[in-house]
C-alpha cells in the first residue's frame, strides 16, 4: 500500500509541476499555439489510471495532460511535444493538445469535445474480441457530456457489454457556459441509468474516493460486468474547504502515519528535477524541417 500512496502522490505532483511550468514557459512566447491546463483534477488522472495497465487505452481531453502523465506517457516527450520539436511524442506535430502514444495506450489528448468516448468502444471491443482482459476509459468534461458521441458512445458500450469506463470531469462549467444554466440535470452520473450503466458520483477532490470507485469499475469491466460512467465532482457545498488534492493527500496520509513529510518533500524535489531537465532538453531539441511535412500522414500496413 505504501508504493501504491507513494506512486500516486509521484503522478499527482508530476502533473501539477509540469502544468505550473508549461504556463510558465508559454508566457516567453517560446511555447506554440494554446495550453489549456488541468490543475486541480490530478487526483481524478491518477485515481484511474493507477488501475491500468499496458493492455488499457484511455482517451484524454483538450485539458489532458494529466491523462497522459497517469497513463504513464514520458514526460520528456510530451514536453518536447509541447515545444513543437521532432522528440515529442507526436514528432512535433500534434502540439499540447493532441499529444499521443500509443504503446502506452494513450490515444491522444483530444481538441474535439466529445471526441474520445466513441474511440474507447472500439479498443474496449477490440479487448473484448482478443480476451485480454483490456478496458477502455475514456474522460470528458462538462460540455461532453452533452455531446450525441458521448451519449451514443453510453449506449453502444451497453448494448454490446463493453469493458468501458466513461470518467465525467465535472467542474460545473463547459468552456466558459455553467452547467447550472446550460443543463437540465444536475448530475452528469444519472444519465447513466438511461443506458442501463451504473452511474457513481466521486468527490474529484479525494483521490482515496476517485481512486475506490474506478477500482471497482475496472475490476467489473475486467470481469465482463460491463461500463461504468464515474462522475468526478470538483464542485461542492463548501467552497474553499480543502480545495486542493495535493494538500489534501499529504494531510490525509502524513495524518495515519503512512507516508512522512521527508517522503513527500523528496518526491517533489525529484519530479521538480524531471520537469527542468524536460524543459532544458525540449528547448534544444530540433523542429520539423520541411521534409517532415509529408511524414507520419498515412499508415503502411
């Protein structure tokens, strides 16, 4: 248990720092294009995807660099994606929101809203087929959820029995539009009781709540039981109360006496290392030449 409550802590810190210094970089004109960020919903990346595996796929969303840093996608590579340089992990051209790898079953970060749902019926049934013991996990934001993919997404993976998992990242607004005014109903969880899914509400906030209910998700869809839509709240009825999951697990687990403080602080000096050596080595990395242009554009089987 102590390598699972150090492991987590590592992935949460890991995408704080890396976001944090992202922005950071972006402001210096040296970073392309837009990056959108994910603070705050670190505990809803690591509560699910520290129950995957190489045989899982996961789809992110336009804020995902969580996803691919839970997911297990190297940090160096996904900096250098970021830069736009040929080391990334989409040789630089997929750019901050479309950063992909697919040996890790990352099937990339997605621009489209609602674009992902669809995408994990398919490796979901692919696993299914092949008897691998695979899920697909697909997370979405507020807007998403009101997408026809995502809902149609619900559906198929009901009707053929998938091993899906939809991860509902709702922090009340889709873009700049609050759900409150936007959306009939308040929980993005009870549409799955349309579908005949099993639908759970999670705290986004307590990574021990988010980290429990996709065990038991995984473990059903592994099992041939069937999706399941997580909904991970980041909205409550005591604003500014323990608002931060970070500081909420190191509460939580310095409180029990599981981790120490000098635990923690060594793991946030280790990942802040990692982030400067990702940013020193994606700056002096190439760009794409010309030439490049007309590679990675089809696939030769």
């Amino acid at each position: 248990m102590t390598d699972t409550l150090r492991e987590a802590y590592r992935v949460m810190r890991t995408i704080r720092t890396f976001e944090e210094r992202v922005h950071e970089e972006f402001a210096t004109g040296e970073i392309p294009g837009f990056v959108p960020g994910c603070a705050g919903d670190e505990a809803s990346a690591a509560g699910v995807c520290l129950h995957l595996d190489d045989r899982d796929a996961v789809t992110g969303t336009h804020r995902g660099y969580g996803h691919c840093i839970a997911k297990g996608v190297d940090v160096h590579a996904m900096m250098a994606e970021i830069y736009g340089r040929t080391t990334g992990s989409c040789h630089g051209k997929g750019g901050s929101r479309h950063i992909a790898d697919l040996a890790k079953g990352l099937l990339g970060a997605n621009g489209v809203v609602g674009g992902g749902p669809q995408l994990i019926c398919g490796t979901a049934l692919a696993a299914k087929q092949q008897n691998t013991g695979g899920v697909g996990v697909a997370f979405f934001g507020d807007g998403a959820g009101n997408r026809g993919t995502t809902l149609e997404a619900l559906n198929l993976a009901s009707a053929w029995n998938l091993p899906a998992i939809f991860v509902a990242e709702h922090d009340g607004y889709a873009e700049a539009t609050s759900s409150a005014w936007s959306v009939a109903s308040d929980n993005i969880a009870d549409r799955a009781a349309g579908f005949g899914v099993p639908g759970v509400i999670v705290d986004g906030l307590d990574f021990f709540a988010v980290h429990e209910a996709a065990g038991e998700a995984v473990e059903r869809a592994r099992e041939g039981g069937g999706p399941t839509l997580i909904e991970v709240r980041f909205t409550g009825p005591n604003p500014g109360a323990g608002l931060d999951c970070l500081e909420r697990f190191r509460a939580a687990v310095t409180d029990r006496g599981e981790l120490g403080e000098p635990v923690l602080d060594a793991i946030d000096a280790a990942v802040a290392k990692l982030i400067e050596d990702a940013v020193a080595a994606a700056r002096s990395a190439p760009k794409p030449t010309r030439e490049d242009l007309e590679t990675d554009v089809y696939v030769s089987y």
